[in-house]
C-alpha cells in the first residue's frame, strides 16, 4: 500500500482519536446519568486523574515548534503501567479535556510510543510517553505513580499528588498539587 511507517502510524493515531472522540457523546451519557459521580462529588475518578496528569506534563513540556516557528502542540502518549488496556470511555474524557493543550495518545503497550527507526529510540513526534501506576478508588486526594520516558531509556519517576478541584474552572475535575521525583 505504498505508505510509510511514520503515515501508517499518524493514520493509525487519527483514526484512535477519531473514534475516542466519537464514543465521547455515548460515555458522556453514561457518565452523566450515573448515581455515583465521583467528579461533583469532590472526588478524583479515573478520568480526572488522567486528565490532570496529562495538563501537568503539557505545562512541564518544552513547546516543540512547526517548520514555520509556531508552537504545535505537546505530544503526551498515555500508557497504563499494568499493561491494561485504559477504559475507552476515561480516553475520550481525557481526549475531550485535553484537545486543546496537548495531542493526546493512549496506547495498549509502551514500544508503540517509541521510534526504533532512529538511534536512542526516542518518542514519537518528540514527545513523552507516561507509563502510569494504577490510580486508586476515588478518593478527595489520591497518589499516583508514574515514569515519564522520552526515550526508551531516558526516563524519570515521578508521585503525583491529585487532589479533587470542585471550585475551579479548570480543564478537569482535578489538579497535580504536587509531582515529586523519585
């Protein structure tokens, strides 16, 4: 079929989103007809805790600029640390909260965020890959372990704090108070 690794890959990524995106308005109704809304609730859920870890790391990137000098947005792929497959209702939440601070991209398997075509196998696009730990039951402050990777083996460990934000208008429904490296 003629197309490169690179377009198969940015194809494969548009066609993920796309589909997150188009789950979002059926997850939407489920998240919001439920009884136990964790969000209003003061409580950090799943969605919330990776919607805020994703705004931490957009905030901690370095702007990678187009060929033209412009900003484009930071590359953040996502990755549970347990190999399990993130819920496809929490990615089009976090893809939802997200879309305008950083090109999100979860993935089943960390080797899938890395270019082994160049040398140090570093992340795709010059981004970052998040090997997350698992996220606690929704609680008002939860910790959360995780690796931050910019190449297969440059990475740094990292506790998040998050904690439930019921009074802001920001983008999610909780913020890192604290990332401490390990």
């Amino acid at each position: 079929m003629g197309g490169t690794r690179a377009g198969l890959v940015g194809d494969a990524h548009r066609i993920r989103f796309a589909a997150i995106v188009g789950l979002l308005a059926l997850s939407a109704l489920s998240f919001g007809c439920g009884d136990n809304d964790t969000a209003s609730s003061g409580q950090v859920d799943q969605s919330g805790a990776y919607t805020a870890i994703v705004e931490w790391q957009a905030g901690e990137q370095e702007p990678v600029l187009n060929d033209d000098g412009t900003a484009k947005l930071p590359v953040i792929y996502v990755v549970a640390a347990d190999g399990a497959t993130i819920d496809v209702g929490v990615q089009a939440s976090v893809a939802a909260a997200t879309v305008d601070i950083a090109d999100v991209r979860f993935a089943d398997e960390s080797s899938e965020a890395f270019d082994s075509g160049i040398e140090g196998e570093p992340v795709i696009d010059q981004g970052v890959m998040l090997l997350v730990g698992a996220i606690p039951d929704p609680a008002r402050t939860i910790d959360v372990e995780l690796l931050r990777y910019v190449s297969v083996e440059t990475s740094s460990p990292f506790i998040l704090q998050i904690t439930a934000d019921t009074t802001s208008s920001s983008t999610g429904s909780a913020t890192v108070t604290s990332a401490t490296p390990t």
